[in-house]
C-alpha cells in the first residue's frame, strides 16, 4: 500500500517534471526564433456603441462603433498577453466572422460584438500558441478585455492588488463577466506595485498604472526599435474626441482618479515621445498592421 502510493508519487512528479520541461522547451523555442521586440496587433472585432456613454453626440466622433483588440508583445525573455478579447473562442456564435453576437454583462446589461476573427487561430498564423506565453496583463477587467482570459491562466498574471480584489469580490462590478477570467485565480500572480512595471526588466515593456476607469486600470508603453515607441491606451480613452474635448465616460469608478491618470500618461507621452493608440478607435484600427504581420 505505502509502496504504491510512493510509486504514485514518483510518477507524478516525473509527469510534472516531464511537462514543466516540455512547456519550458516550447516557450525557449518560440522566443528564440525572435532576436528583438515585436508587437502584433490582434483583431477583436466591434462593439456597438453609444457615444453618449463617452459624454460625446454622434456628431463628435467619426465612427460611433468601438473596435476591439489585444495585442501580443513577444520579447527575447517573454511573450506578453496584452488585453484578451470581447468573445471567448470557445463561445463564438456560429456563422463566424461578420455575425453579430450578443453578450450579457454582469449586471444585466446586454452589449452587441460583429465578430472579428478567433483569437487563438491568430497566434497560431503568427507562430505562437497559448501556452507559449508567459505573462498576462488586461488593461482592466471589463468584459470586453477578459473574454479568452481563463486560455492563459498558465501564465504569470500581472495585475494590481486592486484590480484583483475588485474582480474576485462577493459582489463583483457589473461590467464584468466573472466566467472569462474565473481561472485566473489559480494563476501564478505578481502584484504590480510601482507606477511603472518593468515587464522584462530591460525598460522596453512598461506596464503603467492609470487607475479611475477602474481601480486598477493600466496601460502599456512598448518601445519597437523600427516603429517607435507606442502607448496602448487600455481605455484612458475610448474615443479621439475624449481626448481633445476633455470628456469623460460616465462610468468611471473615480472620475477624479482619470483626470489625474490623463494628465499623468500626457506627460508621460511628452517624455517619452511615444504614439497614443487608442485601443478601441474603430478608424484607427483598421489602419493597423493586424497579424500575422507585426510591428518591430
Ligand atoms: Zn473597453
């Protein structure tokens, strides 16, 4: 009896030594194959929306329909998960890209999402698969970011104490939709603490924190040797007109916090000489390089 439970043992920890080594022998052979930075830009598809929301009237936005993206950041130590969709693979309607799908929020409200393409068959045409990366970030977790989060819980999560514990609350926010990242609890979790996280500790992927849309909303400067440097807006902005106009959405969890957080990544931009995106500009988007092209 003891001697079969000790056989067990053993066999389990060479089956975990047997994955752990093959997980480690993917990720080194993807991140080999790539000598320095990259960015892909991952097509989420578009999300109904009413400018309104955004404190703007149709006539100060060129498009009132947001785009949805995430974005994958592969680095010589890592590969990044940035921001992880509006639909899950897994719950896409049938009919495909172009269909229109409909999404029940936490509290009820329902949000329309035109389908873009899946994200996983994306990495795949770009040389990647899930489980080659190493860390997730979502900007914040509203449910138009936290879509396929649960395929990378095996990867470190990077998130704000904050954030967390907003997420994983008896009562959680009602733009949520807690069944996307539910996995994410049994991640391997660092807590960022300081404005500016060093994803890869060489100060070419910054996750900076810019809470107020939620507690511990951020977003990501990624500084490419042949584009530039570009800041990836999480939704500091939705909309251009946000930005020019000075509105605000209605629906921040502290409005004085984003006032502080837009003037804080505005300078940042200064500094830094980086190019706004703003994730979810529809017009900007679809002037993106989408991958399996990328940006470097
Ligand atoms: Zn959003």
């Amino acid at each position: 009896m003891v001697r079969n439970c000790v056989w067990r043992l053993a066999a389990g920890i060479i089956l975990l030594v047997a994955v752990a080594s093959t997980g480690v022998a993917q990720l080194a052979s993807s991140s080999r194959e790539v000598q320095s930075l990259r960015l892909y830009v991952l097509d989420g598809g578009v999300l109904a929306s009413d400018p309104a929301r955004y404190r703007l009237t149709a006539d100060d936005v060129e498009e009132t329909a947001l785009a949805v993206a995430a974005y994958l950041i592969v680095h010589p130590r890592g590969i990044l998960l940035w921001d992880a969709g509006a639909i899950a693979d897994g719950e896409r309607i049938p009919g495909g890209t172009g269909v229109e799908q409909r999404v029940l929020r936490h509290d009820g409200e329902e949000r329309f999402v035109t389908l873009g393409p899946a994200l996983v068959p994306q990495l795949n045409a770009s040389g990647f698969a899930p489980a080659d990366v190493t860390h997730l970030a979502l900007s914040h977790y509203h449910w138009d970011h936290t879509a396929n989060a649960n395929a990378f819980a095996h990867a470190t999560w990077l998130v704000p104490e904050i954030e967390r514990d907003a997420m994983f609350a008896d009562e959680p926010p009602g733009g949520v939709r807690l069944a996307t990242y539910t996995a994410l609890e049994q991640s391997r979790t660092v807590f960022i603490t300081d404005d500016e996280h060093d994803v890869f500790g060489d100060g070419t992927v910054i996750i900076k924190q810019a809470p107020g849309h939620t507690e511990g909303h951020a977003v990501l400067y990624v500084k490419l040797a042949q584009t530039g440097s570009v800041l990836l807006s999480g939704d500091l902005y939705h909309y251009p007109a946000e930005r020019t106009l000075g509105r605000l959405p209605t629906f921040e969890v502290s409005e004085e916090q984003t006032r502080r957080a837009r003037e804080d990544v505005e300078a940042f931009l200064s500094r830094t000489g980086a190019a706004l995106w703003i994730q979810h500009d529809l017009p900007a988007h679809r002037r993106l390089k989408k991958a399996p092209e990328y940006y470097d």
